[in-house]
C-alpha cells in the first residue's frame, strides 16, 4: 500500500490517527482512524452521514467508547508505523 496515492485528506486523517493514537499510549487502530476521519468536518464521511441522516456526534461518543476500552500500546507490540485493523 502506498500512502503517496492516498488523497491529501486520507494522509492527513492517517497521521491524526496515530497522533490521537500515541496521545492516549494507544497503538493505531480502526478507532483512530474512524475518529480522525469523522473530525473532518469539511470530508466526505461527515457529508454521507448527513446525507443519511446520521448524526456523527452519536457515532463518535460510540467509537470513543470502544476506543477507551482498547488496550495500552505497552500490551500490544506492532511494528514502527503499522497499524492495527
């Protein structure tokens, strides 16, 4: 997988991913990603939500949930730059 192909937003809700990840000792994994991507308001996850009808702010206090329960990176061992899906 090249990351270089990914659009500009993907990049960026990748890195904020790990940073939210490495914020609370977490390795990366769908929660962050889920997460970053659902800060983009301007991004298309936001956009099919709304058109669904969906409110993100109930969808977010879920994955944070989840999230909080996952488990701290010195529990998991991935490899510099990975993450976990």
């Amino acid at each position: 997988m090249d990351p270089n192909k990914f659009t500009s937003k993907a990049q960026n809700a990748i890195e904020l991913a790990f940073q939210l990840a490495s914020r609370h000792g977490q390795a990366a994994d769908v929660t962050h990603l889920a997460l970053s991507l659902l800060d983009q308001t301007d991004g298309t996850t936001r956009t099919i939500l709304e058109t669904l009808e969906k409110p993100a702010q109930a969808i977010i206090n879920n994955i944070e949930s989840v999230r909080q329960r996952s488990p701290s990176q010195s529990s998991l061992r991935t490899g510099f730059g990975q993450m976990m899906i």
